[in-house]
C-alpha cells in the first residue's frame, strides 16, 4: 500500500494566467494579496495579475519584496500584511521563494497560529485561506508540493513545513512566464527539477505513481534544459522544462528528496548559495555514493536523461550517469565547487553535522549516510 497526492486543480499552457479571474470569481473571493518578488515585480507580472483579479471584482495588494531563499522573518510579516488586509485569497507568482511564502502565508492569514509551532512535519491545524500559485520558473515545482522551506537567518539554517494544509488551492503553469527568466537562474533552476526529479526516483519512499513522474520528468529535462540554457526564447522548450518541474514536483512531494538535499541545504543556508546552485554542486558527488545501493535503477536514470547504455552492464550504466551530470552542469555553466562561495574545510565538521539532522530526508536516502561520509562528500564538493 501506498500513499499519493498533490494540487487538487492546475491549468497549464502558454497564457494559462489568463484564467485567474475565472478562478477568483468561482471562489467568491474579495480580497486579495499577490506575493511576489522584486524580479516579478520589474518585468510587469504582479501588477498584469493584480489586474486580472481586480477585474474579478476582487480587491488587490501588492507585496513585492520577497527575497531568495526568504526568511521566518519575511513569512511573519507578508502574513502580517494578509491579516491588515483581511485577506480572503494569496496568489503567489514567481520562484520558489514566493510560491512558498505565500503557502505559509495561506495558513498564518487564516488562523493565529504561530509560525514556530508549526514548523516540521504535520503540525499545521488546519487549512488557511485560499491560495493560488503562478510558478515563473521550472525548478522547484513547489506548486505541486505539501513543502514549504524557509531560512532561520539567526541560527544559518533552513526550517521545513510539511502538511497537506499547505497545498495551494490552484496551480497555474504559464511556460510564457518562463521566457523573462534570465539563463543563469534558468539553468539552476532546471538543475534543481533534475534534483528533485532523480532523488524522487531513487528514495527509499518511491512508489509506482512517483517513479511515472519522475520518469517522465528526467525524460524532457534531458530533452530540453540545455535548449532553454542556449535559447530563452524557445517557447516549446520553456513549455516542456515547466511541465517537467511540475512532475518532478508531484514525485518529490510524496517519494521525498534525499541527502543531495540535506547537504544543500545546509551549505545554502550557511553560505547564502541559491538552492538550484547548491544541488548541482553536490548532486554528482552523493550520485557516486548513492550507486551501490541499487546499480540498476541509477542506470535507469542514466538512459532516461538520453545517454545510451542498453544493454551495459548496470555498474557501467550508473557511472555513466555521473560523467552525464557532471557534463551537464558544466556544459550550462554552473559553479561545481562549494569553495566558489567561501566554504572553507574547517566548516565541514559542523555542516556535516546538521546535514545529519535532517533525519527525514537523510533516511529517505538509499545509501545510509554516516557523519564521516557526510564530511566525506562536503571535501569532493569543495
């Protein structure tokens, strides 16, 4: 027996956005906070969305000062703001940054609940306020996800909520929205799908409806990130990245993610590394590792990203797939080591350390993962 779910409603196409004031009108709502970034806010999709609620009849504000990798703090006070304005609806439009704001922002609005009791898994009480979510890339499909991270700036950490609470009302996928992504976020983020795509098909909490997803996801990222890196304006390219996130993002969201997260995340929250940076810096080194868990379902990746090894032996399949990341991260020039962004050895023991805290993911890992091998791939990574 298995369990299996995500977003109970998503549009998808380019101009999907378009049916915001659909969605706003069926709720019945009145009104509304858009949560979005500074990046957002310049190209012109917060106020083109505050439009289309407002033509709903619906009023609207604006927050658009959401930061990467956004604090506890920035949560507490764009739901501040939600609450002055008695807030019935969040719409959150941009990176995972703002997706997962205005999650969290949908259950602190709806209720007065405190932030800190309902960090970690299962202690949301209840559902919040109707939310709907406009990804602007294809990375971390959070709009698929009951996950919401957010960063403890005063002790360099990032905090987790997991709940089926924090599931939006609605997801709408606008590749179009894609096409404003500059390439350097566009291939971190496409590196964080494959992320959360490959873990999602290697985890212990796999199961057959997120290895479907997962499948197809690796699929069209080996298809089409290199495109959209080479070519922003490839509009098709943009369409299949998105969609591929958006898989990754269902099987990420019930397989969960494994130590390539807990490492990243820890070395992102220390060393203000963005996300998608920090897996592709340590996704080939725990790829290496993880291998002799299970040759044969690595080689399965490998073949899935468009490398051909039909009919190798599974060890030579697997490795591979190290050589096709490497090539990959490389080839769409992203940093690859953690020294780039000031880590130094004498931060390792300590990063190792809290990486091992993280016990729901680190178990969800198909290799068991000690302190000394956790230091171990924090020195490869260097």
């Amino acid at each position: 027996m298995y369990f299996y779910q995500t977003t109970p409603k998503m549009w998808f196409g380019p101009g999907a956005l378009n049916v915001l004031p659909v969605e706003v009108s069926k709720a019945s709502c009145s009104k509304c906070l858009v949560v979005v970034g500074p990046n957002v806010k310049r190209v012109g999709y917060a106020e083109r969305a505050a439009q289309l609620i407002e033509s709903a009849g619906a009023k609207c504000e604006i927050v658009s000062d959401v930061e990467p990798e956004p604090s506890l703090d920035t949560a507490e006070r764009v739901a501040g703001r939600a609450k002055r304005l008695d807030a019935d609806l969040v719409v959150g439009i941009g990176g995972g940054s703002s997706l997962d704001i205005a999650k969290v922002v949908s259950v602190l609005a709806g209720s007065d609940v405190a932030l800190e009791s309902i960090l970690g898994i299962d202690n949301v009480p209840g559902p919040g306020i109707r939310c709907i979510l406009v990804p602007t890339t294809a990375g971390t499909g959070t709009e698929m996800t009951p996950v919401a991270v957010l960063v403890d700036r005063v002790n360099g950490v990032k905090k987790v909520i997991t709940s089926t609470y924090i599931y939006p009302d609605v997801a709408i996928l606008d590749s179009e929205l894609t096409l404003s992504l500059p390439a350097n976020p566009t291939a971190y983020s496409g590196v964080d799908a494959l992320t959360h795509a490959l873990e999602a098909y290697t985890a212990k909490r796999r199961n057959p409806m997120t290895d479907i997803c997962a499948a197809e996801a690796l699929r069209l990222i080996g298809e089409n990130l290199r495109s959209v890196c080479e070519n922003g304006d490839d509009l098709q390219a943009r369409d299949r990245m998105l969609f591929a996130s958006m898989l990754a993002g269902k099987a990420f969201g019930n397989a969960g993610v494994t130590a390539v997260h807990a490492l990243a995340h820890v070395a992102g929250a220390r060393f203000d590394i963005p996300h998608g940076i920090a897996n592709a810096i340590m996704l080939p080194h725990v790829v290496e590792f993880n291998i002799e868990a299970d040759p044969a379902r690595f080689m399965g990746v490998t073949g899935l990203l468009g490398v051909e090894v039909e009919g190798k032996d599974p060890d030579y399949g697997a490795r591979k797939l190290i050589k096709a990341i490497r090539e990959l991260i490389s080839g769409i020039g992203l940093p690859v080591r953690l020294s780039e962004f000031g880590v130094e050895e004498k931060d390792i023991p300590g990063m190792a350390a809290s990486a091992l805290e993280d016990v729901q993911v680190m178990s969800n890992n198909p290799r068991e993962v000690s302190l000394e091998d956790a230091q171990k791939l924090y020195r490869k990574a260097l």
